[in-house]
C-alpha cells in the first residue's frame, strides 16, 4: 500500500491525540502521513500540528481534496454530517464514540459506507486495551456482570449523557463478549451539571440469563474502570486504569478456606495506536470494513434503550 493520507477534523481532547498518533506512526516509517486537520477553531488547529509540517485546512472540503483517510473527532451532534460528507467524497472513516446520535444516523452511514465501498471505524478504544484481551480469552457463560465506569467532571462531550459518553464503552465490550444484546432493561439517570444524564444505573437481562450492572457517572471525585464477571470457575475482575487482572476462583467443596486470588498486571500498551494500526491495517486489506461500525450501532441502540427505560426526572 503506497502511503496513506490521513486528515483530522476537529483537534479538541482526543483529535489532537490522533493527530499526535498519525504523526508518530509516519515518523516510524508506516506506510501513512498526516494531510492536514481542520478546526472551526483556526488557532487551535495550528497548535495541534506545530512542529509537524502539515497544514491548517480553511475548511472540511480543503482537507477532503487532500485526504484517503479522515478521523473524525467532532462533537457527537456533527458526527453524521461530517462522516457522510467524507464517504461522499470517497474517504475510508475512523470516528470517534459513539458512531452517531442516534441508531437511524448510525444506519444511514453504514448504508453510505457500504455503497461506496469504504472502512468505516468506531472508536470504542477500550476493546484495544490490554484487559479487554485478556477478557476475550477468559470470559465464558458469565452469570453476573458489575461494571463501574467513573471519573471527574472533564467539561467536554457535554452535548450526550453520559450513557452515549461513558456507558457505552461498557456496553460495546458486554454485548461483543457475550454475543447478544439484552432482552429487558430497567434504568434510572440523574442530571447533575449539565442538561443531560450525567449518573446513570443499568440493569440488563441476557437472553443467556446473565444480568449485568452498570453505573456510569461523569461527576465522580475519583475515576475507575472496572467489570467483574462471575462465572461458573469463579469471579474475574479487570481494572482498565491499573491494567489488572483477578481471578477468585470457584472453590470446591469444602475447600473455602484454600481459596487464592490470582493476580496479574498488564505492561502498559499505546491503545490509541493499536486502534490506528487497525485502522489502516484494515484499509489495505477490507476483509470486515463495516465490522467496527456494525458492532458500534448495536451498542449505540442499547444505549438508547438504557436512556429510553429511565423514568423522567
């Protein structure tokens, strides 16, 4: 594959972390280069490349005539628009979380990718994280779910609740593992600085008969990132933010008192780049292009499932 041109529109929190990836990747010898970025907010935008030769766009349509490639890290309200003006153009896509406001949105890109042929990605960047590996492989039949997704009022992706903003990374991760989406949910949400949910709580029923709980707050004094499964061989637990794992295993009769929490920690990995690397992996090679944004409107359907049993405030 001759070298990829890759764009960035929006350089707020996580686009100016892309744009610091793409570059990174390019300066490695990888097959890509950063073609620009564009902004609304001009000076911003110079910030997020200085010191990286590439250029400031006036405007999406610039950096669309120069780009093979876009990230999109715009507020989730422009994700469509965005992401649709740049498969019009013929541009494979990596968004940001979640892939659109709402599943029709969703759907209607997906239909756009399809028919022009083109990847499109969703940044659930926690399924690149070294834990999630390590759920893959050890999560089977869980009975139980509890998930804690918490952290500090950070001022940014305000304009969602918190259930598109930080729930849905959890529910991404479920509903792939456990291969279903849930058949009953019950749920309650809280606005607290902003006017959208900033506290929420999810009970969901599998069709399999796993129950999963899950709490996601933006307005938390400390962050954690945590799920526990408890299973037939015992309970399994990962901390995103340590990169931990336990296991308690299941006792057999009698034998309570020899019980051993097994503990491992992970060597710390560059997801951000694991998912750009997947991204530009998949480019060349399209086996599954629409793989990531399939599973990113499922778990974006669930969430609105979530939003919609919560009773009103």
């Amino acid at each position: 594959m001759s070298s990829l041109a890759v764009g960035v529109v929006g350089v707020g929190h996580m686009g100016r972390r892309h744009v610091e990836k793409v570059a990174a990747l390019s300066a490695a010898g990888e097959p890509l280069r950063l073609a620009g970025v564009f902004d609304p907010d001009a000076e911003r935008a110079r910030r997020a490349v200085e010191g990286l030769g590439a250029p400031v766009l006036p405007d999406l349509a610039s950096l669309l005539q120069r780009a093979d490639a876009l990230v999109v890290a715009v507020p989730t309200t422009a994700h469509h628009a965005v992401v649709a003006r740049a498969l019009a153009s013929g541009c494979d896509v990596l968004v940001e979380k979640p892939i659109a406001t709402t599943v029709a949105e969703a759907e209607d890109l997906i239909a756009r990718a399809r028919e022009r042929r083109c990847v499109l990605q969703v940044g659930h960047l926690d399924w690149f994280n070294p834990a999630t590996r390590v759920l893959r492989r050890r999560v089977c039949a869980p009975r139980f779910v509890q998930v804690r997704r918490v952290g500090p009022f950070a001022h940014r992706a305000t304009d969602v609740d918190v259930v598109r903003d930080l729930m849905i990374h959890d529910l991404d991760i479920l509903q792939r593992l456990l291969g279903e989406e849930p058949e009953r949910i019950d749920a309650l949400g809280i606005r607290v600085v902003t006017e959208c949910i900033d506290v929420a709580n999810a009970r969901l029923v599998f069709p399999s008969g796993c129950v999963a709980d899950l709490t996601a707050s933006r307005v938390a004094v400390d962050a954690r990132r945590q799920m526990r499964f408890f299973q037939r061989d015992g309970c399994f637990a990962v901390d995103f933010l340590a990169r931990s794992a336990s296991l308690i295993p299941a006792a057999d009769a009698g034998a309570a008192s020899r019980v051993e929490q097994q503990c491992a920690v992970f060597e710390a990995e560059d997801a951000l780049l694991a998912q750009l690397r997947a991204f530009v992996g998949e480019i060349g090679k399209r086996a599954a292009p629409l793989a990531s944004a399939c599973t990113a409107a499922v778990a974006l359907r669930t969430a609105q499932r979530v939003i919609a049993a919560m009773p009103p405030d």
